[in-house]
C-alpha cells in the first residue's frame, strides 16, 4: 500500500477507465490529477466526439469537453487523439470555438491528431441515426454523432476508410466520400417512405454535393493542426513527466464486455492503453485508476437492474433525457456489476468515486449486494452457496457475442437484492465500494470542482 500511494504522488503514466456506463467523473478526475501531477499531455485512446466529461471550475465557468482533453482548461496541457479515436473535424472547430468563448485561445494549437486516425462524416453519422430510427422499440442506444458507424463501415470496407491523414489530400479524400456516400446510401434506398427525421437523414445521404462543402469546413482544422506521424505521437508520450489517458463511456458499454447490443464499438479497458504505449515504441507500463459514481447511471436503451425512479430526485446538471441518447436513468450502486466490470476491465490500481456529495439521509442509497434470478445458468453467473444468489457475472471468451446477449437477457430479468442498512454518508460509500471491489478507493469527488476532490 505504501509503494501505491507513492505512485499516486506522481506516476509516470497513468489512465482513467470508467467501470459503469460512462458518466462516472471523468472530466473532473482528469482536471483534478492534470493539477496534482501537473501533467503535460492527456491521451485519448478510445471512442470519439460521443464524449461528453465535465469539467466545472471554482470560477463557475463550465465546459463538456467531447474530443479534447479534460484537462485542457489548465494551461500547456497537451490533447492527443491516438491512433484508435475516432475524429469528428468539424465537431473540433465547434468545440474549439466554444473553449475560445471560455477563455482558452489557443486549444488548437494544444492538439495532436494521428495521422491514422479515422474520420466520421456527416454520411457515418445520418446511417448510424437512421439504423437507430429502424430499430424502433428495439434501439440499440446511440450518441447519434456516427461514432459506431464508422468504425462499423469501416470493418465492411477497409477500401473506403478516411483517416485525419487523407484531408490533406483533397482529391483523394473526396473519391473516398462520394464512395462511403453512394455505398451508404444505396443500403438506404428501399425505405418506406421516410417522414421527419428520418427524412431529413436520408436527404444528407442523397446529397452528392455535401461531401465537398463538408471537406472544404474540415481543411480549416487541417490547417491548424497538421496530420502527427507516429513518431511524433511516439515523441509526445515519451516527454518527462506524466501523461494521463483519458477513457471515453465505461467498460459495461465496451463492444466485446458490454451488454450486447447496448453496447459501444470501442474497447474500454487498461489493454487499450497499453497498445497505444506499445505502438509508441514505449513499455506498456501504467498505473491504471478505476472511475465509478456512488450511484449508477445509464443512457437510453440498456439493463439497469438497480434503476429507481425515486432517484430522478438527485440534482444532474449536466445530464438530460432529451437528444439521440434518450432517457437519463439512475440506481443504486451494485456490487455485482462492480465486480463483473473490474474483471472485464483488466488491473485496476485504485478507485476514484465521483458524486459522493449525492450521499446524504435526505436521499439514501440503497447498496445491492447480490440478484436473484430464476433459469440463470452456470455459465453466466457465480452463486453464493448458502442463498443461491447471484453475487458475480461471468467473463465469456473474448469475442463470444452470445455469451454477452445472453448475460443482457439475465440482467433483464434479475432483482437486485440490497443490504439492510442503507447508505447515508460518503464514508459508508466508500467502504461499501472498497469492500465489494477488493481495490482501495484513491480519492473522492465532493462536488463538480477539482477543489472538491479528496485524496485519501
């Protein structure tokens, strides 16, 4: 414990993973430790422009950071997108001009894009929203920024991938549009007859002009921040001092650990770190920080064993029901799902716990420490002996979709069962998380700020 807490001082690297559906703090846990380790650099290694860490600052001013870094508020922090993200360009500019209004004049000129970076257009993003659309009571659960599909178009037709590098070749880069177009478009073209949104989806995919309007906005990012070879990503990473990785979601929504098919096309896990070490030509060596709320959280479509509707009640600023991603829910914390995710997420150093001010009598939480389920077999779940409750989620092997589909299932059908003694102060939180986990709980959130964050 004593080697620990040394590294927590100031390691050398060190990543943020979030062990629920996303939500769990990591915009203020990434501005917090950016401050504490004085970092110079925080990585992105997964996702893309569905992002939304909030970072909230003493002064009050307030910004969802989506593609940039959660630190980038702090000045001569570095933003790298590596090399798995996927980049929205002119969703960049956007969030470039909303850090100017802030204050931050210069988060542009603080960025660092892979050149292999793949891109999402606004082609990606009308497909991805229109298969949602098709899907009717059935939805997946979507951002609606094109995230998943264009990794997913991608996967079909590797001749079709745009990467940041392409935009600098404008020729090239429209040939790869109109085709990725057409090709989309075409899958679309036996639609009933489209009304509203779906509609207005199905027009940006039939519009032959909007990929060369779209690649004439995206030349302005190109311009102020030039394709990074790997070496100068490599060059970046291997700078003295501490670089952070930031984690977009959290690992119950990872595309192969998730709960299909509610899940993300990304992987969320601490192998997703060290690749991207790796592929610098550095040892994959990093402390590894689990992120979780004192309450559980989801978007949209998806199993929430503990959802409770008394808990609309708690104050969420920054969250709505509105937008592609559909209802905001929240339910007590589950030592079941903790478990399943730590498991899924590979080493795990120490927690960060987010919220903890939400803890109070006037709105307790009630700790799940098991389900009970009926027809739930072996191979999904771990019993205790003495109820034949389920206390723990099984890993299937890696790539085991069905296995993933039928924990869903499982997790549709559970009843959490919870602990006589609600919770009623942070202290009792943490011990609870500390207790189920087996990982000792770094610090915690009191409140949006870094100045609520408490290190233990």
């Amino acid at each position: 414990m004593v080697a620990q807490a040394l590294r927590l001082e100031r390691p050398r690297y060190a990543s943020l993973i979030g062990l629920a559906f996303g939500d769990c703090g990591k915009g203020v846990f990434t501005d917090a430790l950016c401050r504490r380790w004085q970092a110079h650099t925080v990585v992105r290694f997964n996702g893309g422009a569905q992002a939304g860490h909030n970072v909230v600052l003493p002064d009050g001013r307030h910004h969802t950071f989506s593609q940039f870094c959660a630190g980038t508020l702090i000045p001569e922090v570095f933003s790298v997108l590596a090399a798995p993200v996927v980049v929205h360009p002119t969703a960049l500019l956007v969030e470039a001009r909303a850090l100017v209004a802030l204050g931050v004049a210069d988060a542009l000129q603080r960025l660092v894009i892979d050149a292999r970076c793949r891109i999402t257009t606004p082609f990606h993003q009308a497909a991805g929203r229109l298969r949602e659309l098709l899907r009717g009571d059935a939805a997946h659960g979507t951002c609606g920024v094109g995230v998943g599909e264009t990794v997913r178009h991608g996967l079909a037709h590797a001749d079709e991938v745009l990467r940041y590098a392409d935009l600098a070749r404008p020729a090239r880069a429209a040939q790869l549009l109109e085709a990725m177009r057409a090709r989309l478009a075409a899958e679309f073209r036996d639609m009933a007859t489209p009304a509203g949104q779906a509609a207005r989806e199905l027009a940006v995919l039939n519009d032959a002009q909007l990929g060369v309007r779209w690649l004439a906005q995206a030349q302005e990012l190109l311009r102020q921040v030039a394709p990074a070879a790997q070496d100068q990503v490599a060059g970046r990473l291997a700078l003295p001092g501490t670089v952070l990785f930031e984690g977009a979601q959290g690992v119950l929504l990872d595309e192969w650990r998730g709960f299909h098919p509610h899940t993300t096309w990304s992987s969320i896990n601490t192998g997703a770190v060290e690749a991207v070490l790796a592929d610098a030509g550095l040892p994959p060596e990093a402390m590894h920080l689990g992120l979780l709320r004192s309450h559980l959280t989801r978007h949209g479509a998806g199993p929430l064993p503990t959802f409770d509707a008394a808990l609309s009640a708690l104050p969420e600023p920054h969250n709505a029901d509105d937008g592609w991603q559909g209802r905001f829910r929240r339910g007590h914390p589950d030592a079941v799902l903790l478990r399943y995710a730590l498991a899924a997420a590979g080493r795990i150093d120490g927690l960060l716990v987010s919220h903890l001010d939400r803890v109070n009598e006037q709105m307790p939480l009630r700790w799940c420490e098991a389900y009970e389920a009926e027809d739930a077999p072996a191979a999904l779940c771990m019993r205790a002996r003495a109820t034949g409750r389920i206390t723990g989620l099984r890993l299937g092997e890696h790539g085991d979709l069905a296995h993933q589909v039928a924990l869903t299932g499982l997790l549709g059908r559970a009843h959490p069962v919870y602990a006589p003694q609600a919770l009623t102060a942070p202290a009792a939180c943490v011990e609870a998380i500390a207790a189920a986990a087996d990982v000792p709980v770094w610090a915690g959130a009191h409140g949006p700020t870094h100045a609520g964050v408490r290190f233990l």
